[in-house]
C-alpha cells in the first residue's frame, strides 16, 4: 500500500575529491624524465532536481541517507583520475528544503528547478601541476577535499491555488471530486482525508488547482490533532474556502463557531516559506465560505440564517450541494475570478540573477584569533588555510614545506608574529593543531637533499615532525591535549 509523506530527514554525503599522484617520468637512458603525476578527479556532488512524476518524499522516508561517488586518484603519464559522478535526487514540486537548525535553504517550485546541497570535493593536484622553478620534481602530491556532509529536512507543500479548509466530514473531498476528475477517499466518519488530494478545475478559460487537506481541528496551530502537517500544505494558496458543514448534528457546532475557530488557527499559524510575514501569513489571503450540505432541509434554512452575518464581514457566500451539485457553476468561476486577481496582484518574481562579486586583491582570505581554549594559543581562520591544511601529507617533510611556504606568503606568519607568537605558541588551522616555528622567508630556492624532504624541517624539533605527529592523532580520531 503507498504512502503520503511529506516531511523527512536526509542525510546527504557528497564525494571527496580523488588525491594528486606524485610521479616521475621514466624511459631508457632518461632515469629522471620530470614530474607526471596527475591530478585528483573532482567529487560527485549531490543535487536535487524537481520531477512532476514524483508526488511524495516517500523514497527518502525509506532511504535517508545519500552518498555521491568519490573522484579517482591521479595517476603518472599526466593521466587525471575520473571525476565523480553526481548524484542527482528526484523530489516533488512544492519541495522546500531547510538546514538542520530550520533555515530554509531553498524552494523548489517548477519542473527542472534545481539545487546543489552538497558540493563534491575537489580534486589534489598531482606533482606535475605543482612544478616551479623552486621544485622542478616535487616529491609530493596534493590530498583531495572530503565531500560536504551534511543533514537536511525536506517538507513538501503542496502547490495549488485554491486550498480547502474545514473540520473533518465538512464535505471538502466531496466537493473536489465534484468539481474535478480527482476521486479522493470519501467516508462519513472523522479524518477521512489523511492526505492532501489536489484536482484541477477549469473555469472558463482560466484553469486552477484545487486542494483538500486534512481535517482541521482547534489546537492544529500548536500540533495537536494533523496540527501543522494540515497548515503547512496552505502556505502556497492564493484562496482559502472554508467549506462548512451546515447539517452537522454535533451539540455546540454551527456555521459561525466553526469558522472562528478556523479564522483563530489561521492566525496563529507562523508560515516558514516567506521572508515578508504578511506575505506569507494564511490570515492575509483572500477568503470564501461554502456553506455545504444545503440538499438537507435543516442546513438550507441555517445557511440561509447564517449568510447575512458572514456576508457582513466582507466574505463571499455560496450554499451548495455537493451531492446534488446545487450552486457548483457559481462558485467555479467565483473561484476563477479569485484566483486571477491575486496572479494578477502577486506575479511571479523575475528569475534569478548570478551576480559575480569579485574579491578585492588586497583581501587577505583570513583570520587570526586568540584561542580561549588553549592558554597562548592561536586559531587561523579562513577557506584556504583550512583548505590547504586538508590538502597536505604530513607523513612527507617537503609537502609540509610546501604548506608552510603557501601561509607564509599568505601573511599567516607575519600575522602570527604581529600578535604575539612565540616559538612553540600552540596555532590552530582547521582541524588541525601545531606548535608554530617560524619557517625560512618563503620564495627562497631550496638546495635539494632529495625528493620528499626539505632541509628546514629537523625531524625533532622542527615544524614538520610536531605536525605530524598531531595530524596522525587527529585523524585517528584521538584527543591532542599537548605537544611532546
């Protein structure tokens, strides 16, 4: 049997990115040829894309969690891995996706629309890409960027103009059946309608959709009963109809009571899908009152009581017959009219422009802070200290130089010093932690021992031994309290 859901969470990993080769070309009588090492393939990356054959997020519901392919590593003749296949997620229009703490990330309303949630790593440079006159055979390679991790929560709300609210056996899947080819569950008991059933009207030459959501019941603004699993699928409609039952024969209910109480969960209701509060409040829309069930003699004479006091606050009131289909035509193209003037009032916004914002050249791209946590520590902050951090093979001492020259001509070092830095100063970088030794001034060519070393580095007390020692711990998953 299937199933509606319209709300999960998603755990999405996008691919790492493939590392760079270290190699050296080699042929006959040519035993050092140059670096050929090639670079990493890019990791796949995670995109959802609407699909109008998708109606539910039940896929997700059973399957939570996404994993994108891993770019290839590099390989020698400057042969660059594969880059990683994307992995592209089918989701319904309507889909709106938000970030683990409940901000919204996205909208995804159209057919096509689409949305990269989780960005696959780049690729490691290979020795060949890292050449210089500095190092003209590097003896390392570049590490490839881990994929973003992420967790997400999917909600769909449904994409209709017209949304039909009322409490349970008021008559609104009746009346969608009657005024579309849908042919919703209908019974006369509570809660008939568990899930929301949309149908297409046309009215003339103007064609709208129609939703029955569940039933509401007072207390739904705080959860109770369907609570927000009805309000939400509201948010997108142009028109609210109350649809109310004038033959019910529960004590304490008639037409005027049941509307107030609707009136209140609309108001109380906070929408997440616009930015402006008023735009998006349900109170703000354009209202309709169809009193139902008027073939019962009883109902016609308390619609025809009730109808002056509902027209007096600036409502349209139709009695209709679900049943025998009394009054249906008028209330289709009152419907019709509805919808055009709110298209008409809120067009839809103008597609969205890229703008490119260039990075002033003197921006330095980081930060540094002292580090509450660590006495004399520092923490550097900023996309490519960190970046390169990942990137680094710590287990090999000209990689380490390689890095410490790329902060020292960032200005890391320089900023280290300016705030108090002392030889051995604890210095945070990513997940990285390190006791600094200034390094010799960057760009300065090098005498080569041999590839893979560096002659600034000692292997006691030098920059490159304490990190590799924390960057073994660290990703071991250990706790580092200090340096030895």
């Amino acid at each position: 049997m299937s199933r509606f859901v319209d709300r999960v969470v998603l755990h999405v990993s996008a691919g790492g990115g493939g590392n760079g080769c270290s190699s050296v070309h080699r042929e006959k009588f040519r035993p050092l040829g140059g670096p050929d090492g090639g670079n990493g393939g890019k990791g796949g990356s995670i995109v959802l894309e609407v699909d109008d054959s998708v109606h539910t997020l039940l896929d997700f519901h059973h399957h939570p969690h996404a994993q994108a392919e891993r770019g290839k590593q590099g390989m020698g003749g400057n042969r660059d891995g594969a880059q990683g296949g994307d992995l592209v997620l089918r989701v319904p229009d309507g889909t709106v996706v938000l970030d683990s703490d409940g901000r919204m990330l996205a909208d995804l309303v159209g057919n096509g629309t689409r949305f990269d949630v989780a960005p696959g790593g780049r690729g490691g440079l290979g020795n060949a890409a890292l050449a210089s006159k500095a190092r003209r055979a590097p003896g390392f390679a570049l590490l490839g960027e881990t994929g973003v991790t992420r967790d997400l929560v999917l909600e769909l709300k449904s994409v209709a103009d017209v949304g039909l609210v009322g409490f349970p056996s008021a008559g609104k899947s009746s009346l969608v059946s009657v005024l579309s080819a849908a042919r919703p569950k209908i019974a006369d008991y509570p809660f008939t309608t568990l899930v929301p059933n949309l149908g297409v009207v046309t009215a003339g030459e103007t064609t709208f959709t129609v939703a029955d959501v569940p039933g509401l019941i007072p207390g739904a603004s705080d959860g109770r009963g369907l609570g927000l699993e009805f309000l939400r699928h509201l948010e997108r409609c142009a028109v609210l109809v109350h649809v109310v039952d004038c033959a019910t024969m529960e004590p304490g209910r008639d037409p005027l009571s049941d509307i107030d109480a609707l009136e209140a969960e609309l108001a109380a209701y906070t929408p997440v899908l616009h930015d402006d509060a008023e735009l998006g409040s349900l109170d703000r829309r354009p209202r309709v009152v169809v009193l139902n069930k008027v073939d019962v003699p009883d109902a016609a004479e308390l619609a025809e009581l009730v109808t002056p006091e509902l027209e007096a606050r600036g409502w349209p009131v139709f009695t209709i017959s679900a049943v025998s289909r009394e009054g249906l035509r008028a209330l289709t193209f009152a419907l019709a009219t509805a919808v055009n003037t709110y298209r008409t009032e809120n067009p839809p916004p103008p597609p969205t422009r890229t703008v490119l914002r260039p990075v002033a050249v003197d921006a330095v791209g980081f930060s540094v802070e002292h580090d509450e946590e660590i006495e004399g520590g520092f923490i550097v902050r900023g996309t490519r200290p960190e970046r390169w951090i990942a990137q680094t093979q710590f287990d090999n001492d000209e990689a380490v130089g390689y890095l410490g020259d790329r902060l020292a001509r960032l200005g890391v070092e320089d900023k280290l010093a300016k705030m108090g830095a002392v030889p051995g100063s604890p210095v945070t970088i990513g997940e990285m932690t390190f006791d600094w030794e200034p390094s010799t001034p960057a760009g300065i060519a090098l005498t080569r021992t041999g590839r893979g070393t560096d002659p600034r580095l000692d292997a006691v007390d030098r920059i490159g031994a304490s990190e590799r020692k924390v960057a073994h711990r660290v990703r071991r998953g250990l706790d580092v309290e200090g340096m030895d």
